[in-house]
C-alpha cells in the first residue's frame, strides 16, 4: 500500500546531544505523565500525537488539541501524525474481516504492532532523527546480559505487556516505558501535583475507534439472522447476525436453558452459533501461527512456561510441545475453556515474567 502519514504543524526542532526522545501523546493523563518524567530527567521531549479515525465517520477519535494543550503546560515542542489512512487498513478493516468470518480480534495489539511502533516510529525517526520513543504504556523494559527484554509492568492491574508482544526485538533498545514502577493512582497523583489540566480526565475507551465500548458500532455488515444450534446441530433459537457472538459468551444468548449455556463455535459458511455446557468447551491446548518471538534462544520445544490468551488476569502455567517458523502448539497445566479464533496467546518466562513471545490462536 502508499503510505499517507504526514506531519501537520511541524516543530522543526533542533534538538542537540543524546537524550532526545519522543513521546507518543494521546492526551490522556498516562501518555502526558509520561513526558513530564521524562522532561524532568533531562530529556528533549517531542511530543507527537497520532491522528486517528472514528468507524462509519468523518471525525477523528484522537485530533492531538488536548496533547497540544499538555505540551505547551510542559514547554516542549508538538505535532501531529496523519495516520487515518493506514489506521484504517492495518487495525480497522482487519478487525471488520475477523468478526465477518467469526474471529475475535485484539484491535489494540494490531495497533501496536503495525502502527504504534510500526509505521509511525519508523516514519518519525527518518523524519525527524530521533531513535528513542516512549508511551504511557505499564509494561518494562529489562537490560541484562547485554539484552533487552519485555515484561510485565509493576502494577499487576494495570500491566499491558500481553498487548505489546509484536514489537520487534531489535527496537527494544530505544524503548522507554516510564511508568512502569508506579500505580496509576500513583501517576494521577503526580499529574495533579504539577498542576496539569487533563489530571482528572477518565481512562480512554478500549476500542477508541468504535466511539464508545460497544464493538459493533464499528462493524461494518449486514447482519443476516440465521440459527442457534447445539453441537447435534439440535435448532434451540435463532440469531440476527454471527457478529453479536464471541466464544466462550454466556450473556444475551437469547436462548434459555434450565443449565448455563456458552458459544462453542460460530460458523460464517453455515451463518450459525453452537451453544453448549460449559464442559463441552474445555479443551488444554491452543494451536497458532504468525509468531513474534522475542526470546528465540528460550521458545523451544519442551519449554515450561506461563501463558496469557485474554489480557486480564494472570499467566497460567504451559509448555511448548511442538514450534515452527509460523506454528506453535500451547499445552496448559489446567483444563481451560476453549478461546476464540483470532485472539492472542502470549507467553511468559515463569521465572522473571519476561514475555517470550505471542502469537494469534
């Protein structure tokens, strides 16, 4: 594809000597504590904010006017990234084709991977020289034996490695997570302390492209009503389209039962949902491709490990049995219930929880 990022109101910065960053601003009280830390250490801090869309809309979900208003509080240069375009086609249309055909994505790690410290690092380091970049993320980054690793942030609550395991291994180095030794009341302290504006702003939506946190409103199908069957293809109800359901869903099934029911499977050839007993959805294993191993000379087979296959809550302890250049097979210690299609495994070293890797179930 053509590439359509471009900057709009370009500082022009000529920053001099080695601590020159730049720091991704949304606007939010993370992404702009996160600059304040950095300035405060001696950094020339450039804050950038990427310019992203609404679904179905001509408007944008982030237009860097709040960033701005944040930059010009710490007295550190601004501008803007035009990313609509390749937002569009790298995290927005992937996401509409997964739900299509009866996957579950994970918008924000496609975001990460392709955009975040995809495409624009790359576009804003020819653009402007700069290697280093930082973001509000709560995650770390560990140096040791002349490496740099990835892991989990302090504050268990809040850490969000599991969606940050696309990066690439090399670009490390020069990534700056400053918020990793801190709570987030901790950060929205120290926003209030220095007296900034956005201090009390709430926490960002989870898709902030679908205007609000209702998945759907960034669809874009017609939804066609088909049948709700059991797993002996038994009719128990009927559905108005597949894009309402997720595997392993339990609520607003519109069908009742005098036991629990889940989403076992969703079938786009057949435009059908198989509801069943939560047993029936247990499996100890998960099947994926399109790895990003971080930890080559740890992700082998026969590897004990601790994997993640939905962002909260904690690691559960697995093994590799079985990997290749674009397959890995996940043995878990513990039955678990089947996940869908489309969403994320990624691996930790059980020692010091260090991510090894991830990959797409």
């Amino acid at each position: 594809m053509v590439l359509n990022m471009k900057l709009t109101n370009n500082p022009k910065i000529k920053f001099k000597g080695n601590k020159q960053i730049i720091v991704l601003m949304s606007g939010g009280v993370d992404s702009s504590v996160t600059a304040l830390m950095l300035k405060e250490k001696g950094y020339n801090v450039l804050g950038v904010t990427m310019k992203l869309p609404l679904a179905n809309s001509n408007e944008l979900s982030c237009n860097g006017n709040e960033a701005m208003e944040v930059a010009k509080q710490l007295d550190i240069p601004h501008c803007t990234v035009e990313v609509q375009d390749e937002f569009k086609d790298y995290v927005i249309n992937p996401f509409r084709e997964d739900y299509k055909e009866g996957r579950t994505p994970s918008p924000c790690v496609d975001c990460n991977r392709n955009i975040k410290f995809g495409l624009v690092w790359d576009f804003l380091r020819a653009t402007f020289g700069i290697n280093y970049l930082a973001t509000g993320h709560y995650a770390k980054i560990y140096k040791y034996n002349n490496k740099y690793h990835l892991g989990r942030g302090r504050d268990r609550n809040r850490d969000q490695s599991y969606f940050l395991y696309g990066i690439k291994e090399e670009n490390l180095k020069y990534l700056k997570f400053p918020l990793e030794p801190f709570t987030k009341d901790e950060v929205r302290q120290k926003a209030l302390d220095y007296g900034l504006k956005i201090a009390q702003k709430p926490d960002s939506m989870e898709l902030c492209f679908a205007g609000g946190n209702d998945y759907r409103k960034a669809l874009e199908v017609t939804n066609i009503p088909g049948e709700i069957i059991d797993s002996s293809g038994k009719i128990l109800g009927y559905h108005t389209g597949i894009t309402n359901y997720t595997i392993g869903q339990r609520k607003g099934l519109g069908v009742s039962a005098p036991y629990p029911l889940y989403v076992l499977n969703i079938n786009p050839l057949t435009n059908t949902v198989t509801l069943g007993k939560k047993e029936e959805g247990i499996t100890n294993f998960v099947e994926c491709h399109n790895i990003n191993i971080l930890e080559k000379s740890e992700a082998i087979e026969g590897l004990s490990c601790k994997g993640k296959i939905r962002s909260a809550g904690e690691p559960r302890n697995c093994f590799i049995e079985s990997i290749s250049k674009d397959y890995i097979k996940i043995v878990f210690e513990n039955a678990l219930f089947r996940p869908a299609p489309g969403q994320k495994c990624v691996l930790y070293n059980d020692k010091n929880n260090i991510i090894l890797g991830g990959t797409i179930i």
